[in-house]
C-alpha cells in the first residue's frame, strides 16, 4: 500500500527553491520512499551499500560524476567526505533540486552541509506518519500507541509482529547508529538510560535524577540526551519564558518521536496492558504533541511548540506560538469530558488574559463550550494551529 505523504508537497517546493534539498529523519521514518515517489527519474543511490560507500569514500569525484543528472543521495552522512565534492558540482551548475539528500543523523548531516552547502540546501524533516497519514485511521486508541507510526507498521498488507518489529529496532539503533555518532563503549549502561527516559515521558527533564540512576555522571547524560536527538529518538519541549508569571518553570520535558518506540521500551506489549498502564495518559500526551511537530514539519515550517508551567504547579500542556497570539492546549487521555478538563486552560486565560483554549481528549464529540474553550478529539487534532 503507497501512502501518499503530506510532505511531499513541501519537498517539491523546496527542490524548486534550493540547487539541493536535505530530507533529514528518523530511521525508517519513510524518507526513502518519499523522495523516490517524488522523483521517480533520478537515479537512486543506497550508501548504506558497502560497496558503494567504498567508492564514494576512495573516490568521490569519480563517484559524483557518474551522476551528471544528479541523484538521490540516500544515508548521505555515511560519507562526509563527499559534501565538500558536491559544493563544486552544485555551484557549477545552475539547476535546482539535482540532488536529493537523506539522513537518519540530524547533528553528523547538519555539521558536514553547514560546512560545505550552507545556503544551497533546502531542509524538509520528515518524521513518521501523522494521524492524518494512517491507512487504518479506525484503530482503537490504546493500540495506535503502542504501534506507533513508523510506515512499515502501517503500509503493509501482512501483519507485522509490533514487538518484534521495535525490538529489532532499538537493538539496530544501539549497536550501529548510535556508535556512528558517539564511541559508547557501555552500551547496556546506554540502553538502561534509554528505557529510564521512557518512563520520564512528560517529565520535567533532570538530568542529576538520570544520573543517579544510570550510573554515569551528568556530563554523560547531556551527552547521551544530545545522541537521541541526533538520532530523532527524543526531543524537548521548552517551557514559554514570555513572562505572563515571573515563578516559571525552566527546566524542559521529555518526549519521543514516536509512542511505539517509547511502549517498547517500557515492556507495553498489548492494549489491555496498557489500559491499566500508569503511564497510559503520558503516552497519549508525547502522542498528540508529537502530531502538532508532524504538521509543523511537514509544511515547511519550524518547531513553535512550548509549554508553560509556574512554581505553584499551575500548567498548560501545549503552547502554539503563532507569534501574534497563542493558542493554549490541555490533553487527557480519557474518554469522558469532565469539569477537571477544563481547570488549567482556566488558569491561563486568567493569568494571560486570553480568551480561546482547546482540549484534546480520547472521544469521539467535538465540543464548543460558551467559556472560549473548544474541546476536540484527538483524531481531529490537526484542525487546530
């Protein structure tokens, strides 16, 4: 089954605009496939490919000249050497969009184009698929959690085992990726941190906590936190500094990219275990504020997502800054709207002086309230920002 990315329509605007475009995302997120849908006549390249990584490496102006008509570039980061070889090639030729990058290494792919292409790149960050995206949009919400949204989970028409599926890859991702970017010598001291970030999801990060319990001093654990988000396995969300309350909280929170990679880490192998499962509303929350970054991500823009939390434990999950005003969210994993959804938001509009807030919850009935507060259920979370 082909699903048709909503970024695609963002790749071709950008490879319209840049000599090159760098599609850049986690592993398997679908890179591969969109830009060869999206370019089906450039001669697609596997640098994961031994062989032919060799010959990138040992020869790179031989390599790119069998490429005239440029190429898709896939694993790029796998050769650094070879950016600086295409600097040339690429301001020697006055043809838009010739070759197409990817990379599962945001920090080594971000290094090498700041180097030797900065200004004739284009930047598309593909991760997997959105809510929208799914084929199968009628999974109960518990086993869309777990599952996760990783394509090959979704576009295949035999079932794939989810647990064994995720166990490959996070021992792939382990053993090969994270070695790229970082000599980790200790890597089940490593995997240990990995799993005690999954039960931080939603968290304030504290990394002296992290420390304590993986064993390793804090200057490992920034940079360890630094690798899973290289690697698009974690990222933060900063708090909003734009002092409505001057007792802010500063400290940012941890999510992952992806609930299915996180449910695996946790030992959640089935919906009925994760009905019962304390961290079940966390899940839902990294879910729904993950799907506002895909939408970002894949119409072009940037990462304007924050949260707001003061020292009184008064917080809103989700801040949209749309510059000129902002849109305040409030996520519960529950089924059933109640009073106790709507507390925060009343906090904020008060403390802000804001009128309008959104609830996104795990119904089905979209309702709005005469209060300015709008409740929407999660399938329909892209509606709103």
């Amino acid at each position: 089954m082909q699903i048709i990315r909503k970024a695609q329509k963002e790749l071709l605007s950008l490879a319209r605009q840049f000599k090159s475009v760098a599609v850049v995302g986690p592993r398997q997120s679908g890179k591969t496939t969109l830009v060869r849908m999206t370019f089906p006549d450039k001669v697609y390249v596997n640098l994961e490919n031994p062989d032919t990584r060799s010959f990138a490496i040992e020869d790179p102006r031989g390599f790119l000249a069998s490429f005239p008509d440029g190429a898709i570039l896939d694993e790029v980061q796998r050769t650094p050497d070879i950016f600086s070889y295409l600097q040339q090639l690429i301001d020697d030729n006055p043809e838009h969009g010739r070759f197409i990058l990817t990379g599962s290494n945001n920090f080594l792919l971000q290094e090498n184009i700041s180097q030797s292409l900065a200004g004739r790149v284009g930047y598309l960050f593909l991760l997997p698929l959105s809510l929208e995206e799914i084929p199968n949009a009628g999974l109960p919400v518990n086993e869309l959690m777990i599952k996760g949204f990783y394509p090959a989970l979704h576009a295949g028409e035999a079932k794939t085992d989810v647990s064994r599926y995720f166990s490959n890859y996070i021992r792939t991702y382990i053993e090969r990726d994270v070695r790229l970017i970082r000599n980790i010598t200790d890597l089940y001291a490593f995997e240990r941190f990995l799993r005690l970030c999954a039960g931080r999801i939603g968290q304030l990060l504290n990394m002296n906590n992290l420390a304590v319990e993986t064993g390793v001093d804090n200057k490992t654990i920034a940079a360890w936190l630094s690798v899973l988000e290289a690697s698009f396995v974690i990222f933060r969300l900063h708090p909003y500094h734009n002092n409505y309350n001057k007792r802010i909280v500063k400290m940012p929170k941890l999510y992952f990219y992806d609930t299915g990679v996180a449910s695996a880490l946790l030992g959640i192998e089935n919906p009925d275990q994760l009905a019962l499962h304390p961290f079940r509303g966390a899940l839902f929350e990294n879910m729904i504020v993950v799907e506002f970054l895909k939408n970002r991500y894949n119409r072009g823009k940037s990462n304007n997502l924050y949260f707001w939390r003061d020292s009184l434990g008064r917080e809103v999950d989700l801040l949209i800054d749309n510059h000129d005003h902002l849109l305040p969210i409030e996520i519960k994993s529950g089924q059933t709207i109640t009073e106790d959804y709507f507390k925060s938001l009343f906090d904020w509009l008060r403390i802000s002086g804001e009128e309008k807030g959104w609830v996104i919850y795990a119904g089905d009935t979209k309702q709005v309230r005469s209060n300015g507060i709008t409740v929407v259920p999660y399938k329909e979370s892209y509606q709103i920002g």
